[in-house]
C-alpha cells in the first residue's frame, strides 16, 4: 500500500509541473492586444505600399445593351414570272448596283405573248378604222360611226325632200313613208354605231393593258437589283426552272450599319435621337466604332419591360457584318464631377469592396460603392472623395491600422 500511495503522489506532482510550463509558453506565444506588436514586445513590422490620389474625373454616364447588326436595306429578292433561268451574271460578295441585270431567263414563250398581244390590238384598231398605234381616239371620226352618220344624214335629207314633193301633189303618200321608215333606221343605225364603237374602244384599253402586261413580263426575264449593295447569298443556278415568289439572291446595302437592341424602359426619359452610341463586336477585338443613336420605339416591350432602339454607323470599309453580335453604350452626358481610383486599389472580399486610405502612414479601411469602368482606373461614388491617398500595392496584407511605409513617388 505505501508504495501505491508513493505512486499517485509522484504522478500527480508530473502533471502539475506539465500544466505550469504549459501555460508559461502559451503566454509567452500570444501577440499584444490591438495587433500593435509582434509578440516581442517590439512595433509591428511596416508594410511598405504604393499610393495614388483618387481623382476627380469626368465620368461619362452610358446605358449600356446588346443587339444585333444589319444593313440599312435587306431585300431577298425574288422572281415575278415562271421560267428557265438561261444566265446567272453574279455571285456571293458581289457588288451590285441597283438596276443591275443579275438574272436573265430563257425569253422566247414571253416574245410570242407581246407579239399575240400587238396582234390582237391591231385587230381593234383596224375594226374601229382608226390608224394602228393612236394614242386617243376620237368616236366621231371612226369609219364605223361616220359611216352610220353619213347613210343617217342622207335618208334625213331624203325624207326632207319627199315631204315638200308630197306637199305639192308630186309624189304619193307611200314614198313619204318609206322615206320615213329609212330615216329611222339610218337613226336606230347610227346609234349602234356609236355603242359599237364605245365597246371597240373599251375594248381597245383592254388589249392596250394586256400588251402592257406582256412586255412587262418579257422585262421581267432579266431580274435586276432594287438596290445598291452586295450579294448576301445566291440560291439559284442556270437551268433551274423558277416559280413566282422563288428567292434568287439576298441583298444587303451594309454602307451603313444599323445596331437593333433593347434597352430598359427605366431610362425612356433620357433617349433622344442623335445621342452618341459606342459599339464593339467580337469580330473586331478591342476596336470601338463611333455611331448615333437613330429610332427609338415608341411602346415598351411589356414581356421584358424595354425599349427597343436603333444605332447607326458609317460602315464604307465594310469592316462590321450583317448578323455580328454587338455591345454598345448610348452616352447620355458626362458628369465632370465624378472620383476614380486606380483598379489595383480596390479589394473585393465576400461581396464587399473597399480600398484603404493612407492617412498618417496608417491604412484605414474604406468601404466602398463602385461606378463607371473606366478602363485602368475605376470610379467610385460613395465611401472616399477626391484628393485622398489610396493604397495600390499589398492591399492583400492590409488591415484596418497596419503601418506602413510609403513608397516616393505618387502612383497614377
């Protein structure tokens, strides 16, 4: 038993020795409150960092949105008659200018349809005997009407004559009436002269209209471009059989670009046209291409509560592309009053951005509200004013009342 009791009492004695040099390093391992030394009782070590002022900077103040582009005039143009296409004379990327024949189809069922229709109008003149081609006809001066008129004039005359015979005993009473009776058939015949004839003439319009649409068909076998530009896409080849409405090319005037997106209906108040609108496509890295801002609808889109607008831009180098995908910014003003500060400056950590402000070579943390980018530098629109010196370098060793040490020489 009195060995068991020595036992526990030196155990006991070990543990005790244990926790006592235990807690003396401990304590000598814990770093003054306030971060202010480094455990040795000396100041914290300086961190040594690059400033820049914050700036005050004129801000442009944008809306920024996404669209496509397209040319100013997009035409799929089509054929207007059915026929064989005899030529094709262009092809994809081609200019074109307007009026151009592009397409000739084979013409000679079309040349026998004018000649048909010349024929039969030629038929109407000769039936009213007045010269082939006469622009206006005069109903008087058809043979048809003249004719009539003449063999009424005469029994009229002729009736006029036996009534005076009549009346002095010369003649019987019966040739008076069979003069009658001619005059009123010279009448009636003058009449249906006339109808006759105003029936030639309606008659006469109408294959004046079918010549018109003869000719026109045979100009419609060599298809001509509406417009200036540049062939977008060809679908069709020679020999091919084509209906009405059958597309043949797609057209495209792409001198000027139009850019067509939407932009919230929140800022429907500041759109007006001919404000400046900034465009970059993905086609062309890194080049910004200049524009106005041209249409601006007058409703709002109630799916997605926006308006929908219109850019334009000179495009004679051809450079952007019917179909690109384009990011663009409307310039509504600039705000000459606005701060910035170099990117490198601002610290982002768990949603929250700040930069730290040097002031008496300790770093104050700042929280801040970001606006514009402006490129390298970045603007700020609340938590910092203009003139206040912000760290730019080692931001990631900072806390709020490091010291530093300033690096000669303000950074930009």
């Amino acid at each position: 038993m009195g060995m068991f009791a020595s036992s526990r009492l030196f155990a006991s004695a070990a543990v005790f020795f244990a926790l006592v040099i235990f807690a003396g390093c401990g304590k000598k391992d814990l770093p003054p409150k306030g971060g202010a030394g480094n455990g040795t009782g000396k100041p914290a070590e300086e961190i040594s960092v690059a400033v820049a002022p914050a700036l005050r900077t004129a801000i442009p103040r944008k809306i920024e949105f996404v669209g496509s582009l397209a040319g100013t005039e997009q035409v799929t143009l089509s054929s207007e008659i059915e026929g064989t296409v005899e030529t094709v004379r262009t092809d994809l990327g081609d200019p074109v200018r307007k009026a151009q024949v592009l397409v000739v189809l084979v013409q000679d069922e079309f040349l026998q349809r004018k000649e048909q229709a010349l024929a039969e109008l030629d038929q109407v003149f000769a039936r009213l005997g007045i010269p082939t081609g006469s622009e206006s006809a005069d109903i008087e001066k058809t043979s048809l009407v003249r004719k009539a008129l003449a063999e009424f004039d005469n029994a009229r005359k002729d009736l006029d004559r036996r009534k005076d015979l009549a009346a002095k005993n010369l003649i019987a009473k019966k040739d008076v009436d069979d003069a009658e009776a001619r005059f009123l058939v010279a009448e009636a015949n003058a009449r249906a002269a006339h109808e006759e004839a105003n029936n030639l003439l309606a008659t006469l319009r109408g294959k004046r209209a079918s010549l018109a649409i003869a000719e026109k068909k045979l100009r419609d076998t060599r298809v001509k471009s509406p417009i200036d530009g540049f062939i977008e896409s060809r679908m069709v080849s020679t020999g091919e059989y084509v209906k009405v409405g059958t597309p043949l090319f797609r057209i495209v005037d792409d001198r000027t670009i139009r850019l067509l997106g939407e932009v919230p209906e929140f800022y429907a108040a500041a759109l007006k046209a001919d404000l400046p609108v900034e465009l970059s496509v993905d086609g062309r890295p890194g080049k910004t291409y200049r524009g106005t801002l041209k249409r601006i609808s007058p409703a709002s889109n109630a799916a997605n509560r926006a308006i929908q607008v219109e850019a334009n831009f000179p495009n004679a180098n051809r450079e952007l592309k019917s179909g690109f995908f384009g990011k663009a910014a409307i310039l509504l003003r600039v705000d000459p009053d606005g701060v910035s500060v170099p990117k490198q400056a601002v610290v982002t950590f768990a949603g929250v951005e700040k930069v730290f402000v040097i002031d008496n070579n300790a770093a104050r943390e700042r929280r801040v509200k970001l606006g514009q980018d402006l490129g390298d530098r970045i603007e700020i629109v609340e938590g910092i004013a203009a003139g206040d010196r912000v760290a730019v370098s080692r931001t990631g060793k900072l806390v709020e009342g490091s010291r530093v040490h300033v690096e000669p020489g303000d950074r930009k």
